[in-house]
C-alpha cells in the first residue's frame, strides 16, 4: 500500500492570502482543501492551479462562522483525504463600528468567524493528527491583535482569543509532534471585496517603513516554512511579516 499523502485544509482560499497559501502547499507537496464562503468560481479558479502543481483538490463552500457548516466541512475533508495534516486558519472579516454601535450580534458573528471557527476546526482536526504523530496549524492574528483600533473592538478581541489559543494548542500538543503557530500580517496588497477595507490597506503604506504593501506569497512562503519539518522546532510563536509597521 502507498503512503497516505498529506493534506491541508485553508479556510477563505479562493482570494488573496488564503489562495496564495494553497498553491504554496501544493507546490510542496501537500494534497489541499480550498475553502470559501460563497465565490465558488474563485474556490474552483484556486483548485485548477493547485492541480497544475500536481495536487489533488477538493472545494469545499461553507461560512466558517456557522457551527454546522464548519463541522460539516470538517468532517468532509478528513473522510476524503483520510485526515488534514496542515491547518491554516486563514478566513476571516474585519467590520469597522464604533464600540457604541456594536450590537450583540454583530459581536457573536466576528468572534465566530474570526476565532470561534479556529477551534472547531482544530477540535475535529487534532485527533487524526494526534494518531499519526505530526500536525501543523496556523492561525491569523493581524495586527488587530497587537494594536487596539479605533472602532475595531470585536476584531482585536477575536484575534487576542486567536494568540492564547496558538499558544495553548502548542503547549499542550508539541509533545506529540504537531506545531501551532500564529503569523500577525502588515497591509498586503489584494483584491478586496470591501472598498472600505482597500482603502484602509492603500492608506497603511506611508506607515510601512519598507515603503510597499506585502504580497500574499511573502505570508505563504512563511507558512511554507511552517509547516515544513525544517520548522517543526518553531511552535506557539507569534510571527509578525509587516514590513516593520510598529502602529
């Protein structure tokens, strides 16, 4: 019988970072599980250049910020690969509202999207990985979790709940081979469905001392690092890729 080949699940894969990511671990190998919430053109666009690098993959659409849809996707990817070895919780969103103006729901919506999805997918993901001995997660924390934002509450405390997360699934896991790691992202260039968040990005480049936005592939070949045996002595770290950006 031929060895299992490996596989990694990215959530909000069909664009920007998420898509960079995928085509990234195809390029070294890994088997991949695109994921978006709605664009399937742009989650099948990523699948057929994932294949072009020899990978199998499989698109999978589903709001991570929905219990059930994030379990179902779950489930989906580890019967069809026979488990995912890589996570990378990528998918996110990042609503600007005054604290005032926070509503309950609004509130329970970013902290499922943001962070909540990241644990339900660890959960489901961390038994197979646990049996077999090596496992590699990575999260998103973005600078919302080192700086607070003006009318950028909800988002800060999501990606604050990331951070003591990664740090507590590396503690608590290392010992059996599997790394978490979070990467805490400058401005990066992109397409952004959201004018208001591409203009926010656009307006960071004065503040980046570098003098430009970063590129999607500057994260994913820092994830390539990652979630490579080179990088399974780096774990529970917070990894900041921004240029030097300090506010």
């Amino acid at each position: 019988m031929s060895e299992r080949k490996r596989a990694a699940l990215v959530t909000g894969s069909g664009k920007n970072i998420g898509r960079a990511c995928v085509l990234a671990l195809a390029g070294d190998g890994f088997d991949v599980v695109v994921n978006g919430s709605s664009d399937r053109a742009a989650c099948d666009a990523t699948a057929d250049a994932a294949r072009a690098l020899g990978a199998e993959a499989l698109v999978i659409l589903a709001d991570v910020g929905d219990k059930a849809a994030c379990d179902a996707m779950a489930a989906e990817a580890i019967a069809h690969f026979g488990g995912i070895d890589v996570l990378v919780n990528n998918a996110a969103i990042r609503p600007s509202h005054g604290f005032l103006d926070i509503t309950d729901d609004t509130w329970e919506r970013v902290l499922d999207v943001n962070m909540n999805a990241a644990f339900r997918l660890c959960r489901a993901c961390l038994p197979g990985m646990v049996e077999r001995g090596w496992g590699r997660i990575v999260n998103f924390a973005g600078m919302n979790a080192i700086h607070g934002y003006n009318g950028r509450a909800h988002v800060s405390v999501s990606k604050h709940g990331s951070w003591g997360l990664t740090k507590s699934l590396g503690k608590e896991f290392g010992p059996k081979g599997i790394t978490a790691n979070i990467i805490s992202s400058g401005p990066i260039a992109g397409d952004h469905a959201d004018p208001a968040m591409a203009e926010h990005i656009a307006s960071m480049k004065a503040r980046v001392p570098v003098g430009r936005l970063g590129t999607p592939e500057e994260i994913a070949a820092m994830i390539s690092y990652l979630v490579s045996d080179q990088g399974g002595f780096m774990n529970g770290q917070l990894i900041q890729i921004n240029g030097g950006t300090e506010t």
